[in-house]
C-alpha cells in the first residue's frame, strides 16, 4: 500500500514538472507583454515586470487595422470549421453505416492522403482556386481544409460503435435519411464533432502558410499575417508582438474552455487516449 503511494506521489510530481516546463513559455509571453520595453531588453532578465503596462496592448490594437484582421480570422475560422463539421460528419456516417462496393478502398484513400503534406498539393490547389475565379478571398481560405481525412476518419470509427438496429428502427418508422442524420446521428457525434470543431478552429485561427499564399489583399489578411507586420527587416516591435500573441490565444483558449468535456469525452469514446 505504502509503494502504491509513493508511486503515485512519484507521477504527480513528474506530472506536475512536465506541465511546468510545457506551461512555463506560454506563461512568459503573457507576463513579458507587461513589461516596459526596458524590462523587455534587461539583462539579467527579470521575472516580473516592474512596472506593469499596458501600452504593448495599445499600440499593438492601433497598429494597422488590427479589428479588421481580427473579423477577417473569425469568419474564415468559424465557416470553415462549420463546415468541415458539416462535410466530415456526412462522409463519416455514409463510410460507417452504408454498404456500398469499394467503400473500404475509399477509406484506405482517404486516410493515406494524411501522408500527403501540404507542400505537395499548394500548387494544385493555388490552380484550382485560381480558375474558379476564388483566389485573393475569403473562400479560398476557408473552402480547401472544409473536409479533412483526420475528421472523416474518427468520425466514421466513431459512428461504428452506434449499433446498427437504432437507424433500422427508425426507418421503420418513416424516417428519412437526412431525418435519420440531422436527429439521431449528429447528436449522438457531439463529443467527437467538439474534438473535430476545437482543432479546427485550432488549425485555422493559427494557420499562417497558406493564408500568406491565397491572399495578396492586406484589407484580407487574417490574424496570423497581421503578427508579421510587427517584424520589421532590420527589427522586430517585440513589445507588440508579444502583446498581439496573447490576445489572439484567448480565442483558442475560450473555445477549449466551452468544449472541454466534450472534447475529453469524444478524445476516450473514439479511442485517442
């Protein structure tokens, strides 16, 4: 009994050492944002600031058209991440609950392009949105990552623990297919589509390669190229742009916040412990 203690007394310390040293840059960024240039530059480098300011934060806001690259992140993150909800939970419940001829083979082709990084596919992609017309907008951020073989794929292994006899019970009743979708099997996928929606949101409010492809309008840029402004080619506004990390964290963070018992709940049900 006493060596079961003392392990567990052992694991949460390494626990607690290894959030610390995860947790502790994150932890300086939001305390440096504070501090007076002065601080910032100070050798040997100080801890806490002293005094505590704000004008990081406002110069960072007034800087530019910070508001404007701020609605321009939010639109692409949030249509883009209704979207790959909407398009991934379809797929996943046709893969899973349909028998169709070649369905195994279109999964195996779903997931290997997870091998596939962007690199390769940007300039048939660049093409594509090109020749619609879809390039320098919007739409050509938030159409491309819209469906995602991680998405289609966790959401189809979660689907198949749903048992069979629920859907033909209810088609006995009369209903429809999209009925059968819209009212049994989207509330059912709620854990898995908070882990879906918060790495999405993740994966685009952070994405900073192909925004600074498909995008030459500054009126267009999103949040992360609006952080490059703040890096100039002899310096870099360090105060700035520090303050600028902090505020575009708190979105990430309010939405893990939100579906954080989803999030851990789909992360268990769909066997990614």
């Amino acid at each position: 009994m006493e060596l079961k203690a003392s392990a567990k007394a052992v694991l949460y310390i390494f626990l607690i050492v290894m959030a610390a040293m995860w947790l502790f840059p994150v932890l300086w960024i939001v305390i440096s944002s504070f501090k007076t240039n002065n601080d910032l530059y100070s050798f040997p480098p100080r801890f806490w600031p002293e005094p505590m300011t704000f004008e990081h934060f406002t110069a960072a806001v007034q800087k530019g058209n910070f508001g404007r690259y701020f609605i321009n992140s939010t639109i692409v993150t949030v249509s883009s991440t209704i979207l790959l909800l909407l398009i991934n939970s379809m797929a996943g419940f046709a893969l899973a609950k349909y028998k169709f001829k070649g369905a195994a083979v279109l999964l195996v082709g779903f997931v290997s392009t997870l091998m596939i990084p962007l690199e390769v596919i940007m300039i048939p992609i660049f093409k594509v949105l090109s020749f619609l017309g879809l390039f320098n907008s919007l739409l050509a951020l938030i159409i491309p990552p819209a469906a995602t073989p991680t998405g289609v794929f966790l959401i189809r292994q979660y689907l198949l623990t749903v048992p069979d006899e629920l859907l033909e019970a209810a088609r006995m009743d009369g209903a429809s297919e999209w009925r059968i979708y819209s009212q049994i099997i989207l509330p059912i996928c709620k854990p898995i589509l908070a882990v879906l929606a918060i790495f999405s949101f993740m994966w685009r409010w952070d994405d900073f390669l192909w925004p600074l492809i498909g995008i030459s309008d500054p009126s267009l840029y999103t949040i992360q190229l609006a952080l490059s402004n703040f890096i100039g080619e002899f310096n870099v506004d360090w105060g700035s742009l520090l303050a600028m990390s902090v505020i575009t964290m708190i979105p990430v963070l309010v939405v893990f916040v939100i579906f954080q018992r989803q999030f851990v709940s789909g992360m268990v049900t769909s066997g990614m412990k």
